[in-house]
C-alpha cells in the first residue's frame, strides 16, 4: 500500500506509528510497509517516506519499533516508481527507455532514458535504503518489481528498449532486478530479511508475461532470497486492485492464486506470499491447504478492519466486512477512486480514529488529488526534492562498507 503521511522532507512520523502499532496489535505476524521511495526527486506519489540521507534515523526506528510491538516482524518495501511519478512530483520522469507517458489520466509526463550512469547510481539507491533500514531497527526489506514501477519497466519488453546490457533480451532485461538484489544483500548483515515482490505478468499485449515471468523466478531462486511475492498488472492494466478480475477468479479474490500454486510447484524451497483480493477465512485455508502459498497478504481488509488476522486466527470472523462503495465504472477513474477511498482511511487510523466506511468516493479522490498538488508545490518551494547521499560517518558503525 502507500500511506502518504510523510511530512515534506520524506520522514515517517507519529501517523505511521500510530497506524503500524493498530496492525501490529491486531495479530499480523509480519508488516511490510506502504512503498518507501529511494530517490526524492522521483516519488510514487506526494506524501511518500523517503529513505537517503536526509532521512531521520531517530524517526525510522520509532515507525519500526512501533510496526514491532508484540514480537510482530516488520520489512520495509522499497521503490522506485520510473515514469509512473505524475506531474505533482516531477515533469520529467525517468525510465529504462523514453517513450510515451502513462496514459493513465493525463497526469503523467513523457519520460526520458536513463543514463548508464542513472542506472548504475540507482543500484546504488537501493542499497543505501536498505543500509538505513537495516540500522532503522526494521527486520528486512521487499524489493519492489512490481506493479509497472521502475524494475517492472526493465523487465517489461514494452517499457525496456534499450541495446545495451540492461537490454535488449530478456535476460539483459533482468539484469537489473538482479544487481539491486545482489547489491542490498551485499550491503546488509546475512541475516537481514531480502523478499520481492513481482508481477505475474502485465496484461499488457506485447509485454512481460507469465512465462518470462516464470523465467525471473527461476533465477531469484537462485539468488539469496528469502520470499516472493506474487502481484500483477501497472497503472494502464490495474489487475493488482482486481478491477478485470473479480468476475472469473474464485469467489471474486485470491487473483493470482492459480499462478501463485505454479510458482510453488516450480520452486518449492521459495516461500510464496499470496495477496490480492484475500477477503474469506475459507479461501486462506484453501490456500495454505493447496500449498499455493506460505504466507497470505492482507492490505485493503485492513484498512477497515486492523484487527481482522486476530479474528481470522480466532475463529470468531469468518470473512471481511462487505463493501457497499460503488466505484466508477471506467477502469482508471475506479483504480483512482478505489485507492483514495482506502488511503481515506489509513489517513484516520493514523490520526488515531475509526475507519470510516460512508466517505464518498469522489470526496476522497478530491482530497487525494488535492493534497498531492499542494504537497508538490510545498516539496518544490522548500527545496527538498534534492536527492541527498548517506553521510556513512555521521551514521557511525551500523553500515557495512560499500
């Protein structure tokens, strides 16, 4: 999920406490966080956490101590969203290859290749905000090479057109999702937690799809990973919301349980996160039962419900509240809609308040669309979209040498 609830400066503050102790106490055993951005000029979205080296180390480790209480693990997803950062953040974007614009909206600029160099700095990044969570307190971090963001955008043969060796052929491809996890593994201790998160495929035509997607996890298998998660789809083909699915999947959840038992059966050893539309005790159960999965992803129910897995473990909730909120019909308006109505409510668990489940949907997209355009041009005014390296002697002996 994303939160939004950092200040300017990108640092997590009392909001995110407060909404990861809500999880935390409501019998999660393991909190991955909204996506952590790794360089400040590109942000999925106004409001994000930032981790380099302007970040507030004191501030980190509040948010993981407080994602910890009651021994539950806590990870940071790290991110980094290529040319799906809309005009609010930046207006000119970076990707893998120039190309047009996510269409999406029109919201979003046309980005520009990225340099060798660009490339090879943002490996780089990768490893700095895993170095920091790692001295944060948190137990370990998700790559994020999911959901159309910069690492799906090398993987992806649409996004990806690039003749040199980040390019060119699936394996150049991938070479990327590859250095980064070789990278945030050579920087943190041996024991930190490294997870992925990947796409199934795009459904996109002509892009990334299962098969090579099955080809991607042959190879993090052989690379120290400690699980994978399963997702799909990007900002132009919205599956991981389940907006295209939700009528031919098993009782409209569990999107990409079918994929998510192929990948099992391919690599056993991998521990499998299944998520996406997980809302029945019995189809969790079905899950385990199958060994489509090893641990099952909740994010939407818990906005509504942060005591939900209690319940689940407990016996006494045998599914998530139904939804009443009618989204809209067109695809990107609902995927709008759906995400500001949800990110409505983490913004009241943050401040210490119910959900509340009768806001409007166009109240919350109005709110979402107006929040991110003055935190723009806060971010622009005060000169915080700098990027800023890690101070390695300020932060002491915590960090492993590069």
């Amino acid at each position: 999920m994303t939160e939004a609830l950092a200040d300017l400066d990108g640092n997590p503050n009392d909001h995110h406490q407060r909404l990861y102790r809500t999880w935390a106490q409501g019998g999660v055993g393991l909190q991955i966080t909204g996506n952590v951005m790794i360089d400040r000029r590109y942000l999925e979205r106004s409001g994000n956490v930032i981790f380099d080296g302007r970040t507030e180390l004191g501030a980190i480790r509040q948010w993981s101590a407080a994602a910890q209480e009651g021994g539950t693990l806590a990870l940071v997803q790290l991110n980094h969203p290529g040319r799906q950062t809309t005009r609010f953040v930046t207006s000119r974007p970076i990707a893998p290859s120039a190309g047009p614009a996510v269409s999406t909206l029109k919201s979003f600029a046309r980005p520009r290749a990225m340099t060798e160099r660009e490339v090879r700095e943002t490996i780089e990044r990768y490893a700095d905000a895993a170095e920091l969570a790692e001295l944060g307190g948190f137990d370990g971090v998700q790559i994020h090479a999911a959901h159309g963001y910069l690492i799906s955008q090398f993987l992806s043969p649409l996004t990806n057109q690039r003749d040199d060796e980040w390019g060119g052929s699936a394996e150049r491809r991938r070479r990327f999702l590859i250095e980064v996890l070789r990278t945030v593994r050579a920087r943190t201790r041996a024991n930190f937690i490294v997870g992925v998160k990947l796409n199934s495929a795009d459904f996109q035509r002509g892009g990334f799809d299962e098969a090579e997607s099955m080809a991607v996890v042959d190879d993090l298998a052989k690379e120290a990973i400690d699980f994978l998660e399963v997702s799909g789809g990007n900002y132009e083909a919205t599956e991981f919301f389940g907006l295209a699915t939700r009528d031919r999947t098993r009782a409209r959840e569990a999107y990409f349980f079918e994929y998510a038992r192929a990948v099992k059966a391919r690599v056993p050893g991998l521990p499998i996160v299944l998520t996406g539309g997980l809302r029945t005790r019995s189809v969790l159960e079905e899950a385990l039962q199958e060994g489509a999965a090893d641990l099952l992803g909740l994010a939407r129910t818990l906005c509504l419900e942060p005591d939900l897995p209690r319940r689940f473990l407990d016996g006494s909730a045998a599914a998530a509240l139904p939804l009443l909120v009618r989204w809209p019909r067109a695809k990107s308006l609902a995927a709008l809609g759906e995400g500001a109505w949800y990110g409505a409510q983490l913004k009241r668990l943050g401040a210490g308040k119910a959900p509340a489940p009768g806001i409007g949907v166009w109240a919350a997209s109005l709110a979402q669309l107006s929040a991110d355009a003055w935190r723009g041009i806060g971010r622009r005014v005060l000169g915080v979209a700098n990027p800023v390296p890690l101070n390695r002697t300020a932060l002491g002996t915590g960090l492993k040498a590069p």
